[in-house]
C-alpha cells in the first residue's frame, strides 16, 4: 500500500516522468495473459533524487553503547 488515495498513483508518476525523473515503456511479452503493462524505471537523476529523499525522512541514527566484553 502507498497510503496515497485510489487513482492517484499514475498521475504521479506522470508528473515524475515529465520531471525526468522516471521513464516508462510498454511491456510487450507476447506470452503474459491480460492487458499490456506500462513499466516504470527511475532515470540516474531520479535515483538520486529519492536517495536524497528517502536521506532526509530516515530517523537519525542512534547512538548504541557497546556492552562490555
């Protein structure tokens, strides 16, 4: 689950793409039953970017004191 509201996920990741953020294709395996798939991949500079993201929402590290050996 994304937490996001239900129709909102491929507008974002529109918005990314626009952005150059992510590029997207349609998968075309001949062999998979039902509708075609539009595929996503995040670019370098998208990468990047949810590297820095992801950096700034993580809590910051504990300090652990070692036990005494």
């Amino acid at each position: 689950m994304t937490g996001r509201p239900s129709g909102s996920v491929y507008p974002l990741l529109d918005r990314l793409e626009r952005a150059g953020w992510v590029t997207s294709s349609w998968d075309d395996d001949a062999e998979r039953r039902g509708p075609r798939r539009r595929m996503y991949r995040l670019t370098p500079e998208g990468a990047a970017e949810a590297r820095r993201v992801v950096a700034r929402a993580a809590p910051a590290p504990r300090w652990v004191p070692r036990t005494a050996q």
